[in-house]
C-alpha cells in the first residue's frame, strides 16, 4: 500500500487501518517469498513456515479473533486485594513483621499534597523572591508517576527501561525530540550514566510528585521568562526541596492534619485486624517511621478509629515502636543513638542501647526516637535478618536498603497497582495484538534472512558463471528475490511505524503521559526492575496482608526468559532477536 493511500485514512485511527493493510500487504510478501521457486533456497534448506491468520480489527479498538479471553464486568484478578510474589516467603519463618506510617499504613489524599504544594510555591515567593506568578500555580497530582527520574541540571523528567535506556524525556512538559533524548542519554563508553548521581532525583515515593509537577512548572515558566527566575535547573530544584521540606517541619502541613487528620488521612478498615491478626498468631510486629512522635501519634490515633481525644491505646498493636528513625541512615549507620520517648508529653531520654534485659528494658517504654537495626533486632531478640519482614512504600529507603543492606524479607505498598491490573484487563485485547505483530514482524524478519543468503548464493554463483563466459547480467531468478527482498522490507519499516503508533496507543490507556507503571516500550521499566529485585511481594495497601492466613507460603510464578515466550507463541524457529527486548519494532 502507498504511503499516499494510508494518508486518506482519518488520523485517529490510522494504526489501526494501517495495520489491517500492511498484515495483508505481508502475507502476501510472504507467501511469494515461500512459493517462488529458487535452486538458492532449495539448497539452503529454507523450511516452510505457516503464518496464522492475521486479527481483525476495528476502529478504535482492536477485535481479536483469538488469543483475547471475553471479559466479564468483573475482571478476573482483583488488584485491590491481591498480594503479588516476585521471591517466595514462607510466613511460618518470619518472626517480626514491621511498618512504615507515611504511605504505607496511612494513604493520603489529593488536600494532603496540596498543603505541601500551596505551602512550598508560596515559600518560594517569600523566602527566595520567586516572581509572584509563581504563587497562582495550579497542581495537577496525575501528571507525574513513581518510577519516573528528574535531571536537575537539564530542567527534564525522564522515564526508563530495566536496561536504563531513556525511553521518554520531557523538559518541563514538553517532550523532547528522539535524537535529542538519544545525544543527551545514550551512553558512551567514558560516561555511562548510573542515574544515582547527586544531578537525578528518583521518584520512589509519592512524596515526590509534588516536587516533580512544581518542578516542571518552574522549567517552563524559566524558558519563557529568563529574565525573572536567573537560577539554574538544579538550583531551583533545590529550592523547591528546601521549602517542602520546611513544609513539613514548620507546622504548614502536619498542623493542619492534626486539626482535622480525616481531611487528609484515607482511613483503612482493614489495617487493625491485620495487625491484630499478626500479634495473636506470635509475631512480633512493630513500627519504624521517620516522622515524630507527635504526628505520628495523630495518624495511628486516626487509622485506630479513635475519635474522642488522643490516646496511646494504639501502641497495644506493636512490640516496639521507632519514630524520627532517619531512614535509609536507620538502616545503615551502626552508631545513630537512641532516645526513649516519653508518650505522655512527647519527651525524650538518652538511652545506651538496649539496657538490661530486653523485657524489663522494653516495660519502661517502648517508644524509640532514632537508633538504628541493631538496636531494633536486639529489642525483637532476632539475629537474622530472613525472619524480620518489612512493608513500605519508599523504594529506596524502605526497601531497597532493608533488602541489600540487612537480608530483610519486603513487601513494597503500591496504591496505583489497582489501576494497572484493571486495565492490563481491560485492554488485554490490544495487547494481544500489538504481541500478534511483533511476532509477525519476526516471521519477517527471518523471511528476509533467508532471501538474503538466497541472493547471495545466487550471486557467488552467477559470478563464477560470468568468469566462465557467461552474461553479467543478473538472472531473472536474482532480480525477483531481490525485489521481493526490498518489498519485504518497504513492508516492514511500515510494519514498525504501525506497532509504534499501536505501542503509543496502548500505553496511553494507563497514563496519558508516561504509560504504563511497569513497562517502557515493550521492555519492564527501571521501576518493575526495582520492584522484581529488592520486593519479595507487593501489594496496594498493607491491610491486604490480614487477607491471607498468617501462615501463608506466598509462592512465585514461573520465570520466563525470551526463548520460553518464543516457545509459547510458536516461534520455535524465528531469528535470534529478541521478543521481549528493544529491537525490531520496539519503539525508541
């Protein structure tokens, strides 16, 4: 099909209409390419290869004849609730199971990241003479997700594959060119970025985004009016940094949520059972978060269901209880020192360590501002680090650093997994067929390899002829193959800009801008990579844990490396590229 005759089809959905054509266009190629008769190929060996039928299609929305399940109104797998096992965790050997506060017992909602929001933008005008404009911003807490990184130096958000290959880049928001994205990102061999450097941010908490969208704004409001914000990207990230922060300490934020915690604070039904649920089955459960005593003592007086004044009744629900812990240093610094909290008035006493026995030490209190592991596993008379499990949100210093650093067994909270499966379901249909066509391209692929070495054994052939006498002419014979070997890849570049358009398009099912959470391209994003290493299970919210037995033996699904996907769709004989990787069709 010409490139003028795609053109007549409405833009909308032009990958769609695209792709019926360019599927027929191949067939066709491939079949002349399979049935034309070649002494070359007969004496390479080229086997026969069925392609199956090709999907239909409609407009908007691809009809998949096979390979899509139907979908009832209930989707089959509930990210609500479930709990997902990237190692397995045999519950009866866990000991102690510890939390987080902050986004992992207690989610927050959209007034919550607005208090950090309007107090930092505000902050920025007053403290660091930001123009006022600055102070009429307006926040939008879809635009970024987690998982995503920013370059302060550049004033760019960028999103990654599992290999840290910049898929995505956006200045302020506007996205970058691809040969841009590339010279900034592509690696050389004297500088491959890590993107730990003190130049990136990662977002790997939800804390996060507000930096991110406050950040961008700025990028674009510097670009456009350079003469009223002078300093760097970097510099004023770390302004926006420095006044969220503030927000935090000064009252602006935990003030307000202290006035009125359920404005703030999503309740969660489910969080006591769980944790009762823990304690009577012997574990040891126990709290370590980074904020104070007294907020903290708001939030668990909130998620309890305590209305009347503020108790510590609450404290009945954990062994030993870590507050101002400083992670990821907590989890790191053998010598942080330790202060017993007074519950009563919030006050504080040195402590040397775990004194005396652990129970008579733990029966003059068992609140702890600071410390570190060590102090926490002698309190929980644990010495390995395999019986402790931890839940949090942060992947960094919840997770990552307790995995690495101490053996810790991790369950990662993610509240936006719900969305991810629900639409993994819902356009499971898509999906089929964005798959259909990349493994078609690859039947492709090995077409060409074949008409290839036929043109080049018909070649040396017709030289070595021509050096006997023979005419230099290409045979009619070569001048097919080779024209059939150039249809075939006229087809396939179009191929390629289908699946790109049809990639895009189902990536923006699950966020308008920046896709899906687990996945770049057609590749596991830097974010899934973290996910599958340092978490030994995830869920969306904690309470899920008090929805299996406490002696669970959470199991893993099976592994699968390219040549079991290869296997599973039928490719057993398709060339060496890889099915779930960054090459043919997979666009960067």
């Amino acid at each position: 099909m010409s490139r003028k005759g795609m053109a007549l089809f409405p833009a909308k959905a032009s990958w769609q209409f695209t792709l019926v054509m360019v599927l027929s266009s191949i067939a066709s190629l491939t079949v002349q390419a399979f049935t034309a008769p070649c002494r070359a190929s007969q004496l390479l060996g080229r086997r026969s290869v069925q392609l199956p039928s090709p999907p239909t299609f409609s407009v908007g929305s691809i009809r998949m004849s096979a390979g899509s399940p139907p979908r009832d109104d209930k989707y089959l797998l509930d990210g609500e609730t479930e709990v997902f096992c990237n190692r397995e965790i045999n519950m009866q050997q866990i000991r102690a199971i510890g939390f987080d506060m902050d986004y992992t017992l207690a989610q927050y909602n959209l007034a919550f990241e607005l208090l950090a929001y309007d107090g930092a933008k505000q902050k920025l005008v007053d403290t660091f003479r930001y123009p006022e404009a600055v102070a009429s911003f307006e926040y939008d807490s879809t635009y970024f997700r987690r998982g995503l990184v920013i370059d302060k130096e550049r004033g760019n958000v960028i999103k990654m594959d599992r290999h840290k290959y910049v898929r995505q880049a956006y200045h302020g928001f506007s996205p970058l060119p691809s040969a841009v994205r590339k010279s900034l990102y592509m690696a050389s061999s004297e500088n491959i970025p890590l993107y730990t450097e003190s130049t990136f941010v990662n977002i790997d908490t939800l804390f996060l985004l507000v930096d991110a969208y406050l950040f961008a704004q700025l990028v674009e409001y510097k670009d456009r009016h350079p003469s009223e914000i002078k300093h760097s990207y970097a510099a004023i990230y770390s302004h926006i940094r420095q006044c969220v922060d503030l927000c935090h300490r000064d009252g602006v934020i935990k003030d307000r949520v202290a006035e009125d915690p359920g404005a703030y604070i999503v309740p969660d039904p489910g969080m006591v059972t769980m944790l009762e649920q823990y304690k009577e089955s012997g574990r040891k459960t126990f709290l370590v978060t980074n904020s104070l005593w007294e907020y903290t003592d708001v939030v668990m007086n909130f998620l309890v269901g305590n209305k009347g004044p503020r108790n510590q009744d609450w404290l009945d629900l954990f062994e030993v209880v870590i507050v101002g812990s400083r992670k990821p240093a907590f989890l790191e610094d053998r010598s942080a020192y330790m202060m017993r909290v007074a519950p009563a008035d919030g006050s504080l006493r040195n402590v040397d360590g775990v004194e005396g026995p652990v129970d008579a030490f733990l029966a003059q209190g068992k609140v702890f501002q600071g410390g570190n592991w060590k102090h926490l596993l002698e309190m929980l008379k644990l010495t390995s680090g395999d019986n402790v499990l931890y839940v949090g949100d942060h992947m960094y210093s919840d997770i990552l650093r307790s995995k690495r650093s101490l053996g810790w067994r991790t369950c990662l909270v993610i509240p936006e997994l719900a969305g991810e499966v629900a639409a993994l379901q819902q356009y499971a249909g898509l999906d089929a067929g964005l798959q259909e066509l990349r493994r078609r391209r690859l039947v492709m692929d090995e077409e060409m390899d074949s008409l290839y070495k036929s043109i080049q054994v018909l070649r040396r052939e017709e030289k070595q002829g021509a050096q006997g006498g023979a005419s230099t002419e290409p045979s009619p014979e070569l001048k097919k193959l080779t024209r059939q070997l150039q249809e075939l890849e006229e087809a396939g570049e179009r191929l390629d800009d289908t699946i790109k358009a049809g990639c895009s398009d189902y990536h923006h099912k699950f966020h308008r801008v920046w896709g899906k959470l687990f996945e770049s391209g057609f590749q596991e994003s830097r974010f899934a990579k973290q996910v599958s290493t340092y978490a030994c299970v995830y869920t969306k919210k904690a309470s899920n844990l008090g929805m299996v037995s406490p002696e669970r033996w959470f199991r893993t699904v099976r592994d699968s490396m390219p040549h079991d996907v290869y296997l599973a769709l039928g490719l057993g004989g398709a060339s060496q590229t890889e099915m779930v990787g960054a090459d043919a069709g997979d666009p960067r």
